[in-house]
C-alpha cells in the first residue's frame, strides 16, 4: 500500500495490513454499538465477545487443553519477570534460570532481588550469548526452570525446548510466540509481551498451567497475583481492551488467513532462510548468532565497519526498509520478520543488501 514501508522494527512491530484495516473500517461503530471499541465498557457483551474470541483463539492455535488459562495482564513481560517467582517460587524453594541475554539476565536479577534463589544452570555470557546452552543439568527439587525462547537482542533461538524431565517449564516468549508450533505440556507458564507477534504494546499474555495458579500464595498484592486474573477472566479490574481487541483481530488473521501456527512456521523458514542465505553469501555480511541457534524472527547482522552499518540503516529507509538499526546494547543491524512481516518485504530487503554491497563492497 502506497506510503506503508517494509517495516522490520523489533517492537513495537508490523501488524497484518488487513487487521489494520480492519480496525479502521470498524472504529467508529464497533459492531453496531454506535462507539468504538475505545469507548464501550469492558463489562458489555461487546467487549465480552472480543475477549472470549480471543482466549478462544489462543487455546486453539496453540493446542492448549482445559489445564492452560489464558490471560491479559499489563506492565509488558517486564512485570512478568517479577510476577514469575513472586507467585510460584515459594520460601525455601529455588528455581533454575538460562541466561541467553539481556532479557533472560533481568528475569534472573528481578528474582534475587526479592531475595529469592535463582540459580543460573547455564549461560552463554562467555560468547557474547550468540548460542544456546545445550546439555544443561536442571536440579532436580527446582520449582521451575526460566528460558527465554527467542533472544531478540542477540538473534537466537532455542532450536528445540530442553527436557527438564518433569520440572515445569516456564518461558518467555515475547518475541515469538504463535510464530512455530511446539507441545504445550512440559509448560508450567508462558508470557509474551503483545507488541512484537501479537498486537499493540500495552497487553501481555500469560498462559498458566492449573497445577501453577495453586502455588499462588495468598498474601500477595490481588493486582500481582495470577489467580486474580484467572478468576475473573482477566477483568478484576479494566483491562487493556484495545490492545486485547488488536490481539483477537491478529490471531483471526494467523487462524483463517495464513491457515494456523503450523503453517506460519513453514512460512517464518522460507523468510529467515532466504535472508540467512543473502548474508551467508559473502563476507560483506556476517552473521552474529551460531549457526545452529539462529533466530527465525531477529535476524542479526554486521557490516565491515560501523560507519558502513550505519549508511545501510540510513539508504534502507530512504528505500522503504525500515527498523534494521541493530538494539542499541549490541550495535550492528538487525531485521525483525515476525509473522505480520511478509515474504515479499524480505524479498525486497535482500535485493536491497546485494544491491548495497555492490555499491558500497
Ligand atoms: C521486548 C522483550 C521484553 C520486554 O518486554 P516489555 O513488554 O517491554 O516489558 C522481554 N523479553 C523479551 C524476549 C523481549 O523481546
């Protein structure tokens, strides 16, 4: 669409083009209601029916049983990395933590500073976290064991979940959830930030396992604990009902446009492989993240020089191509493709990087 850029921006990110359309074409009158969805009460079968709809949806595309409940909560999957051992880690127990990155790394200090055990069982620090830990030893009497299953700032990803045999799982999945599709059963909870493969900033989703929400200990503020929420289909109070609203329209689109997270999964390979492909090439790009833990939604990259990383960022945009600026932590460039980023817009960016290193190689 005229005066739309290929948007590879990490997060906040694209949405489909047909889900913001959709949003604009209904804004005014949302289902007849004479308001928009900004305007009506989240206790009207209005808003009823949007959050239904999408808790409906997400048990469907992730093949969740009657175990898993599904919620919205805010405070982004920031709140969740202290959320997490504030409701499930109880007095004397511990949990084990992986440290793949920035994100995985605050989850770890927002337990210890509640004073809570937080073992790290592994780590890729001493790489500069271009891997994933593999063959890790989890204790066996932990509560659970934190892993963030896609490294957004670092571009890697966990090929496969690790066999915690027994211990519940717990993972965050803010930069690619409903992007692949995995067995859901090993996983005591998952949250995932909504801005980057869900719908706008302001929602977080928390899947939660029955047997997690009986840890939930009763002394807790009632907004920090996960039961509130389950019990009052994440209504105690107003929820994001935009946010929550976008999400539903989003995952309308993955289930009867794009066929369901089986089918993104095949078309998130075509996309990374082709871009993977372009920068493995030629030595004017190199990869920063093991070839084996590649990210399929935050393809990380560098340039001969910073000078050189910084033209390319800039004549990308001037070319419609724009988010490639690397996480200002780690530098270098980056091109986040998540499900709303289509295949032509990475047909388009990897025309672009051999047209670039012909100019500038
Ligand atoms: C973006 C991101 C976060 C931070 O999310 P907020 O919603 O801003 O708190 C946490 N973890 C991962 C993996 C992310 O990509």
């Amino acid at each position: 669409m005229k005066g739309r850029i290929y948007n590879f921006n990490a997060g906040p990110a694209a949405l489909p083009l047909p889900v913001l359309e959709e949003i604009q074409a209904e804004f005014l009158d949302f289902k007849g209601s004479g308001m928009s969805i900004t305007e009506v009460s989240h206790r009207s079968k209005w808003f009823d029916v949007t959050i239904n709809d999408a808790v409906a949806r997400v048990k469907r595309l992730l093949k969740l049983d009657e175990n898993f409940h599904v919620l919205f909560l805010q405070g982004g999957a920031s709140l969740q990395f202290c959320m997490v051992p504030m409701n499930l880690l109880r007095e004397g127990e511990s949990a084990d933590y992986v440290n793949t990155g920035i994100w995985a790394a605050k989850a770890i200090k927002e337990a210890q500073i509640q004073g809570k055990k937080a073992n790290v069982v592994a780590s890729s620090e001493d790489s500069n976290f271009s891997y994933i830990p593999a063959d890790i030893h989890f204790n066996p009497d932990a509560a659970y064991v934190h892993i963030t299953s896609n490294n957004t700032i670092r571009g890697t990803q966990w090929p496969s979940f690790p066999d915690t045999k027994g211990i519940p799982l717990i993972s965050d999945m803010s930069s690619d959830i409903m992007s692949r599709s995995f067995d859901p059963s090993p996983f005591g909870l998952m949250y995932a930030g909504a801005q980057k493969n869900l719908g706008p900033a302001g929602a977080t989703l928390v899947i939660i396992r029955q047997d997690m929400l009986d840890r939930v200990p009763q002394h807790l503020p009632t907004m920090l604990k996960y039961t509130t929420y389950a019990e009052k289909n994440s209504m105690f109070n107003t929820p994001p009902c935009f946010a929550i609203y976008v999400i539903g329209l989003v995952l309308k689109w993955l289930e009867e446009s794009i066929g369901g997270v089986d089918k993104m999964e095949t078309l998130n390979r075509q996309k990374a492989s082709l871009l993977y492909q372009a920068i493995d090439r030629t030595d004017f790009y190199r990869g920063t993240a093991d070839k084996e833990c590649r990210s399929l939604m935050n393809v990380t990259f560098r340039l001969p020089s910073e000078e050189l990383e910084k033209k390319f960022v800039n004549i990308a945009l001037e070319n419609g191509l724009g988010g490639l600026k690397g996480h200002r932590s780690v530098g270098g460039c980056r091109a986040s493709i998540y499900n709303a980023t289509d295949l032509e817009a990475v047909k388009a960016l990897v025309d672009f990087m051999e047209e670039f290193e012909r100019r500038n190689g």
